[in-house]
C-alpha cells in the first residue's frame, strides 16, 4: 500500500518516460548471472548484494556440495576412511543448502522481472532509503519465521530423512561403519521383512498385536470416559467437582510413574494383585508377566485406567455444551434413553471430538512406554525376535539398541510413519486450521 | 409415581456405586505406592500397604544419605531441561506463529501445510536416526542435545496452538497501531504478546512437563547416570533390581508426582482448552 503511494507519486502518464524501452525479459536473462538483472534496471545496491550473497554461497559451500553430492551417492570407497553415515548426513544437508540456494536463485529471477516491468510501467528507482525500508517490510515475516523453521529442519526433517535413507542401506551390527562400508539396497529390507520367515512370522504377529492393542485399548478407554462423563453429567449428582477432580487423578499423575507402580504390583511373585486379591479370592495367581495372554491383559487394563480421563475430561465439557431442549424434545416424542443416547448425545460428541479420538488412536499406536516399561515388550516368545507384547515402535527399540538391526528398525519405523500418514489425513479433514484457509482437504 | 421416584433413587445409587468403584480403582494403585514408600525396610516382599511403623527414612535417604546424592542430580537436570525447553519453545512458537497468523508471505500456505504434516508423526519414529545424529555432532549423552530435539519437535504443535489463539484476536488492534505508527516489532511485543499470555502459558507449562514425564527420549539420548532425569533415573533405580529398590523408588516418584499433579489439577481447565484448541495430540 505504502510502496503504491509513494511510487505513484512519481509515475508519469503514457508511455514517453526514461524507461520506456526497458527489457523485462533481458532483465531475466540477464539474472541468471545473479545481480547483473538488478543492475539492468538502476538497483545497484540490490544488484551487489544479490552478486555477493552467490558469490559467497559458491566459494563457501562448492567443496562441501561437491562432497556432499559424491558421498550421498557412493557412500564412500575406502572402508576406514569414509564414514558412510556421516556421508549420508553430509548428502542430506547437501540437499537442503540447495533447495534452499535454488530458492534464493528464483527469487533472484523473479525480482530481476519484476523490478523490470515496474521500470517499464514508469514506477520510479526507490531510493536507498525507501528499498531497505521495503525490503525490511517484505522480509520481516521470514526473520520471524526463521528460527522455527531451522529448528524443524534440523531437528524433525533431518533425521526423519535420515530415517528414510536408512531404509535403504544394509546397516547391522555386521557391517557397520566405519570399519565397513554401507550400500543403497533398495527395497530388500522391506523384501527381507515380507519373505525372510523369521522376520516375516514376527513382523506378522507384531503388527496383528499392535492392531488388537491399539483397537482394543483405545475403544475401552473411550468408552469407559465416555460412560463416566454421562453419569457425572446427571443432573441427580451431587459434589460434581469433586467426582470430576478424582476422576482425573491418573491423568494428573506422571505416566511412567503410574506405570511402574503397576509393573510393581502385577509382579507374579511378590505383585499386590496376586498376593492381596487374586490369591485370597480364588486361592490361585495369576501369571502376569510371563504368559503373554495375562500380560497383554493387564497392559490393556492398565492403559485404561491412564487414558480414560482424558476422554472423560474433554467429553464433560462437550456434554455441557448440549442444550437440554433436544433431550425435553426427544422425550415429548417418547424416545427412550438408549433412544436418546444414540441420536442425540453420540453424535454430538463424536462431532466435536473426532480429530481427538483419532489422535487417541494414534497415541497408543506408537505407546511405547506402557510397553517397555511394564514388561519391556516380554515376556521372550520362541522363534521370534520380538517379545510377546512388544508393539512396532517398542520392536524398532529392541531392534535398534540391543539388536542394532538399525536398517530392518528403519524400515519398519517408515512402516509405521505410512500408518500414521493414513490416521493423519482422516484428521486432516477435521482439523479447524485447515478448513479456516478456506480449503478443506 | 411412587414407582417412578423409587426407579429414580434405585439409579442415583447404582451411579454413586460405579464412582465408589471407580475411586476404589484409582485410588488403590497410588496409595499403595505411597504405602510402600513409608515402609522401613527396602524388601517389597516384607512391605505392607499401611506400615506398622512407618518412617520416612526413604525419602531421607534421597536427599541426604545417597552417596552418590543421584536422586537431587535428576532432579536438577528435569528442571535445567524443562526451564530452557519451556523457555525457547514459547519464544520459537511465539514468532513462528505470528508470521503465519498475520503476514501474508510467499510460503506461507506451503508453510502451515508442512508444519501440520510434521505434527502428526511423533518425532520418535526416527529414534533410530536421532540417536546416531546426535551421537555424529557429540551431543549424545548431553542435555543440550535433549533440550534441542524437545524444542524443535514441539515447533510445529506448539505453533499451531499459538496460531489458533492469535487468530482470534482481531486484527483492528494491530493495523490501527501501524497507522499510529508502530513498526513490526512494537506491534508484536506491545500488542500481541500481552494479549496472547494466556496461551503462553499454556505452552510454557505443557513444555515445562514435558521433560517431566517422558522417558523414551532421554533413554535414547541420555547414556550416564549422572546426566539422567528423573523419569530415566528412576526407572533405572528398579530395572536392575526391581524387589530391592521399590520402596526407595516409590518415595521418588512420589516426590516428583505430587507437585505435577497438584499443578496439573490447578490448571486442568487451561490445559484442556489448550488441548482441544489446537486439535493437537493427546
């Protein structure tokens, strides 16, 4: 608005002014030598920093680009010497420094245009003064926006595109860096889980518990807050907060806290549940951390009771929410409370909270903690690799720290992350954010 | 009608029953903790849920009489960790999510699209590739590196959860401060930060208990004991030995569940509204 004005100002009508001959498209050509354009159309200044900033990108980073480019590739020729994680690494960052020079690039080019038919339309030459003021202007939100996104780049793109390379490399104990040197394989990791049998009857068995798990274990703890959050909401209920405060309370208490008192307690041999409940009632005990069916039990009940309140947290605040008309209607036309329940109170939560639930879902998808510290995945099952109830994410654990099968735990977190895409894009098109950009995807 | 009442009070009583159980059920695990954590000796066989002569000798032990003093280093390092992690994910979610509420730049739409593809994959889905990054730039076993991977994973949550709330202020605040003069910046610390405290603080706090209660990270990044956290360092106080240690670990955990759930409990409202503003993860 501002720029318009004050270059308005010095617009002349018609088309009889200095520049009205200039080029836009030589200004473009002229920019594939960065600055040369700028310097086309009288911004010299821009022009020289444009020229520099190349320059410097150039002499700074052509050896590492080179490098980078060659060891992403090769992933090195001298075992000893080269480092082929590091030369991954180095390639990704190779990557991004050119994605982000061809970005500069292009807004070099487009800059040069654009400059150009301003030029042409007899928009004057800003002064120094007035083109740092609109760059500074212009730039601004990039300032604001840059330490996020470094921060993301290094911290989440990164080593998730570290994640995917090592996918495709054969990485394990046997033939590790630096002593020996890694090669791109292809898809045999994924070839290995599908057809080897050992990898294959395991992966089968893993993923088919993580299905039972999470389907299992989130339904239950929807339900059970869910069920709460109706009977708190009766109006008969007296003391309200209180009931609601204590049945928060797992919630409010740190999770690996929680589950640890657990792991204590379900312990077959000195476990309260099996000394002061089980044993006194039916005179036998239950072993729960050594047969898989108990232990998958008991990691199920135990999530329960952390998830639970959550639910039942966000569920009170939607009931709240529902007008006591709809239910006054309903009973007018003699619906009965199963009735009212179905049409008026299931959907009415669900609407407001499908992203949530989604994302509960997700959550005990990748639930690594009750798992591994419950049981640490176990008990052991003959002939497989992974414990009896050890989910994928707790299985790329093993797989990574104790196992150091770093490329078969890539290929099965990529596994993973093609899951989650999956949950994601169904929250996706409920997710507020969106739909406020005006799209709904 | 008389029928109807009785029905009636027949149910209330069956609802208050279902609490009574529930109750029972919560309550149970914790104070048996708490139990255990009060009894005498460190054998869990020999341990009762009330003690017959209680003592505080566990919690004791923690403070003064560990020669290692291990206990107060993890909890020093929780509070390093979670100070700077809380610290720069609000100032880094802050700046990231005013540009996306209020300029409209070139990337812009790009930007938001990436940032919530990002949230949805927990960032420990590359545990394999973290842990060998960090272990190639030596910040392995260092709190730095955890504090780094913690900020830059909640950029994109927290982002959006400060965009949802400096979306709904309105923007006549700022544009009539830029026609009274104010430049980028005075907007943004004058205008916009005071009005968006509330949200600040719901950042500053999920972050700040992040590193409270996660285990999973620290286990991967963090590797001797004098750097642990609290939640690393106490599981591993019964990991190895899990009947000799117990009642010490509970006096542990009890120390560190009591202050986040109090605070939890105080500001539960804030953090649900926080949690369902952003349709961020549970």
């Amino acid at each position: 608005m501002e720029q318009k004005q004050q270059d308005g100002a010095v617009e002349k009508a018609g088309d009889d002014h200095r520049f009205s001959n200039h080029n836009p498209k030589l200004a473009l050509l002229l920019s594939i030598i960065p600055g040369l354009g700028q310097c086309y159309n009288r911004r010299f200044m821009k022009g020289t920093v444009f020229f520099l900033f190349t320059a410097a990108f150039i002499i700074t980073f052509a050896d590492f680009i080179d490098m980078g480019l060659w060891g992403i590739f090769t992933l090195g020729t001298q075992p000893g010497r080269d480092h082929s994680l590091v030369l991954i690494i180095q390639g990704l960052v190779t990557f991004i420094l050119l994605a982000f020079g061809l970005l500069i690039y292009g807004i070099n080019l487009r800059d040069a245009y654009k400059d150009a038919e301003k030029l042409k339309a007899g928009f004057g030459i800003p002064t120094l003064k007035e083109a740092f003021h609109n760059t500074y202007d212009k730039t601004f939100p990039y300032f604001l926006v840059g330490p996020g996104l470094i921060l993301v780049i290094f911290a989440v793109i990164l080593p998730l595109g570290f994640m995917l390379s090592l996918a495709f490399v054969n990485y394990h104990l046997r033939n590790s860096p630096p002593s020996n040197l890694l090669e791109w394989v292809g898809f045999d990791n994924f070839i290995a889980l599908a057809t080897t049998p050992m990898w294959q009857s395991t992966f089968i068995s893993v993923f088919s518990w993580t299905v039972v798990w999470t389907v299992v274990a989130t339904t239950l703890q929807i339900a059970l807050g869910l069920f709460l959050a109706i009977l708190v909401n009766d109006k008969r209920v007296k003391y309200k907060r209180t009931i609601r405060t204590m049945l928060i309370l797992p919630w409010a208490v740190p999770g690996f806290v929680s589950i640890l008192i657990f792991a204590a307690m379900f312990n077959d041999g000195f476990g309260a549940i099996n000394r002061q409940i089980i044993e006194p009632l039916f005179n036998v005990s239950i072993p729960w951390m050594t047969d898989v069916m108990w232990t998958r039990v008991a990691i199920i009940s135990i999530q329960v009771w952390l998830g639970f309140p959550f639910v039942f947290a966000l569920f009170t605040g939607v009931l709240q929410s529902i007008s006591d008309d709809w239910y006054e209607a309903a009973t007018v036309d003699g619906a009965n409370r199963w009735q009212k329940f179905k049409a008026i109170t299931f959907p009415h939560v669900m609407y407001a909270t499908a992203p949530l639930m989604i994302m509960q879902y997700t959550h005990n998808f990748n639930n690594f903690n009750i798992i591994y510290l419950f049981n640490e995945g176990g008990p052991a099952i003959r002939g497989q690799n992974a414990g009896g109830t050890d989910i994928l994410i707790s299985w790329v654990y093993s797989l990574t720290f104790s196992q150091q099968n770093y490329s078969i735990a890539a290929a099965i977190s990529m596994i993973i992350g093609l899951i989650v895409a999956v949950f994601a894009f169904f929250q996706f098109r409920r997710t507020r954010t969106f739909k406020e950009e005006g799209k709904v995807y | 009608m008389l029928k109807a009442k009785t029905k009636s009070r027949l149910e209330v009583i069956a609802i208050y029953a279902v609490f009574a159980v529930m109750f029972v059920i919560i309550a149970y695990p914790l104070l048996w903790a708490v139990g255990m954590s009060l009894n005498p000796g460190r054998s869990l066989f020999s341990a009762s849920m009330i003690p017959e002569n209680w003592s505080l000798e566990h919690y004791k032990w923690l403070f003064f009489d560990d020669p290692r003093g291990r206990y107060v280093t993890w909890y020093k390092n929780s509070l390093i960790v979670a100070s700077f992690t809380s610290l720069f994910s609000v100032l880094v979610a802050t700046l990231t999510a005013y540009a996306f509420s209020r300029y409209h730049f070139v990337g812009r739409k790009n930007g938001i699209f990436i940032l919530l593809v990002l949230q949805m994959f927990p960032i420990l889905m590359a545990m394999v590739a973290l842990y060998l990054l960090l272990s190639l730039v030596n910040l392995l076993n260092t709190l730095t590196g955890l504090i780094i991977i913690y900020v830059g994973a909640s950029v994109p949550m927290m982002t959006f959860l400060v965009k949802g709330y400096f979306d709904t202020i309105p923007k006549e605040l700022d544009e009539a401060a830029k026609i009274d003069g104010a430049g980028h910046m005075r907007i943004f610390v004058q205008i916009m930060l005071p009005l968006a405290k509330p949200i600040l603080a719901v950042v500053a706090l999920f972050q700040f208990m992040t590193p409270f209660m996660d285990f999973l990270l620290p286990r991967i990044v963090l590797r001797s004991e004098e750097k642990f956290t609290l939640a690393l360092g106490l599981f591993n106080f019964v990991s190895n030995e899990f009947d000799n240690n117990f009642t010490r670990f509970a006096a542990g955990a009890i120390l560190v569940a009591i202050p986040i759930a109090l605070v939890f409990l105080f500001l539960q409202r804030y953090l649900i509204s926080g949690l369902t503003a952003g349709g961020t993860k549970g």
